[in-house]
C-alpha cells in the first residue's frame, strides 16, 4: 500500500510559492496514491464552513479528483483547520478524525494525531481549543461572512505564533 501522510502546510492562497507546491505534489500523486492522511493545519483557516473557502477550490478539486481515483483520504482535524463539515465527509468522503484516532495499515494498527495536544500541561490552550470547538462558536462561525472569519483567523495565527515561544518554554521536563 502507498500511503502519503502531509501536516502544517498552512496553505492561504494559489500565489503562494508552497500552495503551487503542494498542488503540483498531490497532482504527480494522483492514481498512484492508495491512501492520503492530512495531518491537520493543511489550510492556513479552515472553521465550520459549509462552502469552499475560495483560495481552497484547487486542493479541494484536485483532493476530490484523487479520491475519484481511488485514493482514501484521513484527514486529522488541526488547529487551525476543525469543524471540516460536508465538503470532507460529503464531497470528498473522507474520514475526519477531531481528535486524532487510530488506522489499520498494512495489518499494522497507527496512531494519527495533530502537534497541538502534544503538552498536557498546556491548560490555557486546552481551554482555548474547547471553546474554539463549542457549538456557540461552531453557530458563529457558520453564520459570518468568509471574509471577516479569514481576518479574525489571520489575526489570531499571527498572534499564536509571536507566542508560540513562551508556550513552547511551558514543556514539563519530565516530557522532554
């Protein structure tokens, strides 16, 4: 069996210089591939949306076509890509795994899992990760604009990653 498994692309938009990457990668796999797990934080934001994000048309088309082809698609819910809804499960009948889970391949039993609950001791992001994914947030979210999600979720990534270094100091020792 053939199996590509991808993470923390954080792809925004079909300019940039690694979503042409990326697209050309999963075109040359195209039919050869037997299953493709995405690890998570393959969109830059992707929240409880119903619809394509416009930017993603192209990796949803080309997932879709691979699918079509006979590939199975896992798909890892990330930080900053939950909630995925009917176009993974729907359209490109893929397996979302919120949580992270297990898969068999090749007679062998893998554990899939997203970085972002890697420290158990990172309560505030623990906390932040619920309410994220509450119901409240999951109606909000459904019902605003792509554009003003995309801006709160830009915002939100900058401020995540000018405080990725203090959380990165919280790790126990015992877990390093």
């Amino acid at each position: 069996m053939r199996a590509i498994f991808l993470a923390d692309a954080h792809l925004c938009k079909p300019s940039d210089p690694n979503y042409r990457a990326m697209l050309a990668f999963l075109e040359e796999q195209c039919g050869k591939t037997d299953l493709l797990v995405l690890l998570g934080d393959i969109f830059e934001f992707w929240i409880g949306k119903a619809s394509v994000v416009d930017a993603y048309a192209p990796i949803i088309d080309l997932l879709e076509r691979m699918h079509q082809q006979g590939t199975k698609l896992v798909y890892v819910e990330g930080n900053h890509d939950f909630h995925l809804g009917p176009v993974f499960s729907d359209r490109l009948a893929c397996q979302v795994l919120p949580e992270g889970g297990s898969i068999e391949l090749d007679g062998n039993k893998v554990f899939l899992a997203h970085g972002d609950l890697a420290n158990p001791e990172d309560k505030s992001y623990r906390r932040l990760r619920a309410f994220l994914r509450s119901g409240l947030i999951r109606i909000l979210l459904r019902l605003a604009p792509n554009s003003l999600t995309m801006a709160i979720a830009t915002r939100g990534s900058y401020n995540s990653r000018k405080n990725a270094g203090a959380r990165r100091n919280r790790w126990p020792a015992r877990e390093i």
